[in-house]
C-alpha cells in the first residue's frame, strides 16, 4: 500500500475526516453571498449553533481558521482598564499569551509545565486580587493532549465578574463544553475539529454580557459588526461561501447523530486508544487524569522517533497521525479520534502499530493493544 490522500486513515488532530455528505455540499456553482438563497443558507446555520455548543446564545461565523475566532474574541473583549489572566500549560496557551498582549498591555500569565494540569489555586489567589477582568483559557490543549478541568477555576472566574474567554477550538463537540453552567462568556470552536466541516470557519458563542462588552478590536473581525449583520443572515465582507454551505452540512450530521452520542463516541475512542497506548507498551505524554478525549498524545518509543514512524504508517500502511509541535517536535506523536472518527479508524492504525514495533522487537505482547480496542467496542 502506498500513501493516497483521497482513502487515507486519517487521524490527524485536526482537520479530520469529512463526511462525503459535507465535500459534496461544497460542490455548488458560484452564489451571490448577497442573495436569498445564500441568506437562507446562513439562517439555516444559526438556528443550527445551538446544536454544536449545546447552549443558545449570540453566536457568529467567522470566515478565517480558529486563530481568527481567537483574534476577535481578545481584541475586543479583553479590558483595557483591567488586568487579563492568561492560563497557558501548552502550545496553544502560549499563543493565547502572544495573542492577548498584541490587545492588553495588563497581562498575567500562570503557566504550568506543557502536559500538567493548570493550578488552580494560582487562579484563584489572582482573582481574589480583585483587579482582574478577563480570564483566557484553552480547554482543550490540543498540542499536548489534555484537557483544562474549567470547573476547577470558573466558580471564582464568575464569583470575581471576569469575562471568562475560551479557546474551544478542539473542545466543541469534542468533550463536554458548560457553557452556561460554567458562566463561559465567550467561546470559540473551529470548523476542522469535532464539528468535522473543513478548516477555514471560526464559530464563535457570546454571553449576553459579552456582546454588551465589545470595543472595536480588528476592523475585519469586529464582532459587533458581525452581529449587526448577521441579523439579517448577512456578513460583513464576502464569506467563504462554499465553506459555509458544508459548515451546513457537518451541522445537520451533529444534529442528527446528536451531541450527546458523538460526545460519547469520542470519549470512547478516547479510552480505547488509552488501553491501546499501555498494551503497546508505551507511555501517554500528558498526566493521564487529565487526558484529552479528542487526541492522544504519546511519548516516542525508545530508539524510535515519531517522524520515522509516521512515515513508515504513511507510505506503508496509508495512515496519518500527527507529530508533537513546537518543543515537543521530535518527542511525541498525536492520534486525533474527534468528529466523525470511528472504530475502524482505530483498529487499523493501533494494529499497524502493533507491526511496527514487533518489527522493531519492541512489543511487548502481540495482540494486546487490539484486544484492548475490541473489548472497549460497543
Ligand atoms: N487552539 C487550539 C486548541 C487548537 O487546537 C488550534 C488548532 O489546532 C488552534 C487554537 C489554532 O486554530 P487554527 O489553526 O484553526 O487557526
């Protein structure tokens, strides 16, 4: 078997597989984003949002990946007048720090080392300082496989009246997302990650508090304008239009699996390919409490590095997993089981592991990590 991208196993951590429903949506001749059928379609849309946050809100579309959603969260949400906290324990923490003090020049950072947990306690002595106005975290670091426990922090982020803003780009429709019960203020989804639509659309939920709060931030992702807009199922600028005829689809696919179900199915997905990672012999790279549901993170066989593995499961087996990112380049490798990723999906790949490493004499015992998947099959 040689690597084609058209059948690959594709179990990277984002963007994931797409439903051929969705790929076919997107093959429509040119609309008029200004006409009433491109209107319709953007209707349709946001009476389908509350469906992927499991909340009703003030929620928009963004044209622009994830890091766009961010963007325009921060800079018109993070005060002015008022320190922000970041919580950073990995990549994307980092670049929430990079982000928010392009737009604040009152930020606090608690960081924890990459794969461990937030502290806690940290958050909470910083906001009883009294002086803070908004708490930016990621929920789920996709970048080292973990997911931030939020109800540990956001009884004091509320008690303290932060605006509390979360990257969710790799936690909607992925793991649970509280977004009422937790007082979330803003969150932002991407299009590529559990909701299993192509890159390029941010989806982002506002609290009625948040959207009383905007100030301009950046002119083309002004949050503000967007509402206006949106409420004559318009936009702004010129959207990603065929990218906004699939979000339609993935949405309806979510509908009509359910939140619920594929919130569980992930979660599944996720302890088998945790079982797996222990039979095969190897270790997780994040604190396994605290182990992402949507991607599993695991540290490099010994005397194996990740790319040459990757490459051995590409051109030889036709499956991709993804590699660690920014200090951990070179030390993990990451296998995305989010949106519509499936039983199958994980078979073949842990059973191509499983070749690899007895190829190498490194497996511990034939069989296991396979027999770890079937038991935890529905
Ligand atoms: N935040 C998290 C948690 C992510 O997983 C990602 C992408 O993987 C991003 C931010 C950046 O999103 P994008 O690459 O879509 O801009």
């Amino acid at each position: 078997m040689t690597f084609d991208p058209e059948t690959t196993t594709f179990l990277i951590a984002g963007p994931v597989r797409i439903h051929p429903r969705v790929l076919r949506a997107m093959s429509m001749p040119s609309l008029n984003h200004r006409g009433d059928y491109f209107h319709g379609v953007v209707g349709e849309i946001r009476e389908l949002l509350p469906v992927l946050f499991g909340a009703k809100g003030r929620q928009l579309i963004l044209s622009g990946s994830g890091t766009s959603g961010l963007e325009a969260v921060y800079s018109s949400l993070v005060p002015k007048d008022r320190r922000t906290l970041v919580l950073s324990n990995g990549n994307f923490g980092e670049r929430t720090d990079l982000i928010v003090r392009r737009y604040s020049s009152s930020v606090t950072t608690i960081s924890a080392p990459w794969g461990q947990p937030l502290p806690a306690e940290q958050v909470h002595a910083e906001l009883a300082k009294g002086d803070v106005g908004a708490v930016c975290v990621v929920h789920n670091e996709t970048s080292v496989g973990l997911a931030n426990d939020l109800t540990a922090i956001a009884p004091a982020v509320r008690g303290s009246g932060a605006l509390f803003l979360v990257d969710g780009i790799s936690a909607v429709a992925g793991i649970p997302v509280e977004i009422e019960k937790w007082g979330i203020d803003a969150v932002v989804a991407g299009s590529q990650k559990g909701l299993a639509a192509p890159a390029g659309l941010a989806l982002v939920h506002l609290s009625e508090r948040a959207a009383a709060a905007l100030h301009p931030g950046t002119f083309y992702l002004d949050l503000a304008a967007h509402l206006k807009s949106l409420e004559k199922n318009d936009t702004p600028w010129t959207p990603a239009v065929p990218l906004f005829l699939a979000l339609r689809e993935a949405l309806l696919l979510l509908k009509e699996e359910g939140l619920a179900t594929r919130l569980e199915r992930t979660h599944r997905l996720a302890e088998a390919s945790r079982a797996a990672v222990d039979a095969l012999g190897l270790s997780l790279f994040p604190e396994r409490r605290h182990a992402s549901d949507t991607v599993t993170a695991i540290r490099n066989p010994e005397g194996l590095g990740d790319a040459e593995l990757r490459k051995v499961l590409e051109r030889q087996y036709n499956i991709l997993v993804q590699g660690g990112q920014g200090a951990l380049t070179g030390k993990i490798f990451r296998i995305g089981h989010m949106g519509i990723a499936d039983w199958p999906d994980l078979l073949v790949t842990f059973a191509a592991l499983e070749r690899i490493l007895g190829k190498a004499g490194r497996l511990p015992a034939p069989g296991r990590a396979l027999a770890a998947i079937v038991e935890r099959m529905p």
